[in-house]
C-alpha cells in the first residue's frame, strides 16, 4: 500500500508540485517517503555495480578504496547516504523553518523534503545515467552530468522550497535560502563519498 501511495505522490510531484506537497504536508507519512529515496539509491546501487562489473573506476575519489573497487562500495553505502541525506535536508528545513517563524511539524518536513529530495535526483541523474552509460557508454557520464547536473540542483532547490512553503507556509523569500543551507548541508556531507 505505501508502495503505491509513494508511486502516486512521486507523478504527483511531476505533474502539479505545489498541490502534491501541500497532501503530503497535511497527510505525512515518513515510511511512505523514505521509499523513493530507497528506490533511488537502489537504483543508482545497481548502476555502481554494473560500472564495476564493465570494470570502470571514477577518474578521482577521496575514499581510500581501490579504484577498481570503488564503484563497488559506492553501491554498499548508496541507500544508507541518500537516507542520511534525506534527513540532514530534512532536519536543516525544519530547524530553520522553526527559527523563521514556520509552526509546521518534523514529520510533514520530512516526508514533504523526502519526496523533493529523492524524484529529482532519480529523474535527473539516476535515469539519464544509466541511459547514457547503456546507449553510449562509460565516456559519455562525465558529459552528461555537465548538463543533468545543474538542472538536478536547480530541480532540487526548487522542490525543497516548496516543501518548506507547504509544511511551514513561509513566503518564497525566505524558502529559498532556507533550502539552499539545507542542500548545500547534504552535499557537503555526501559529495566526499559519492561518484
């Protein structure tokens, strides 16, 4: 059933956003969005293993594992960073909501930041990597993400916010800066121990 509620609420988020993140805001449920978050992580797990099964290693990494062991790993910790993610985005919402004023509760940020944070990054990364690496190879991901990249981060930001909006009904003005510290929270966390 929570399958099938997370699959509803992630067309939702595509097809009408703002709407979407105001049910999820009144209706949470943290169970139900940790799933897409899974999903991504699987998703993007199973990519890691197959670039390591071709053999490829990332060009740099500041993991002290070997090269052609790398994306290996990567596909270990995978589902556990994205959830740590999930959370930091999440929890960095919700405290500066609180310190701006917003009375929306920890687990309608948390299943509204969930939703935002995991079907961008599955849409915008995962999938046209994986698209890419099958139809044009290992080459073409570093190009790829010179394009995908900034819209994933700009996609992110923009869903982010609303979440903020929806949980907290802050105006724009002060959601945007709001879900910038909180992305830019998880990244400086993640991007060390993500290729």
């Amino acid at each position: 059933m929570k399958v099938v509620e997370a699959g509803a609420i992630s067309l939702g988020l595509l097809t009408s956003p703002g709407r979407t993140l105001d049910r999820v805001a009144l209706r949470p449920s943290v169970g139900t969005a940790a799933i897409p978050v899974v999903a991504t992580g699987a998703a993007w797990s199973a990519l890691c293993v197959l670039l390591w099964l071709d053999g490829h290693a990332p060009s740099r990494s500041l993991v002290p594992l070997p090269k052609e062991s790398y994306y290996l790993g990567q596909a270990l910790w995978l589902i556990p960073a994205l959830l740590l993610g999930w959370i930091v985005v999440g929890g960095v919402c919700q405290l500066l909501s609180r310190w701006a004023g917003g009375a929306g509760g920890r687990a309608s940020m948390l299943a509204s930041a969930g939703f935002a944070y995991a079907l961008p990054l599955a849409v915008l990364f995962v999938l046209p990597d994986f698209v890419a690496y099958l139809s044009l190879g290992f080459a073409s991901l570093g190009k790829l993400v010179r394009f995908t990249g900034l819209g994933l981060m700009l996609a992110e930001w923009a869903l982010v916010a609303r979440a903020v909006v929806a949980v907290h009904r802050l105006a724009w003005s002060r959601a945007l800066p709001i879900a910038f510290v909180a992305l830019l929270a998880q990244a400086a966390l993640l991007a060390p121990i993500l290729r």
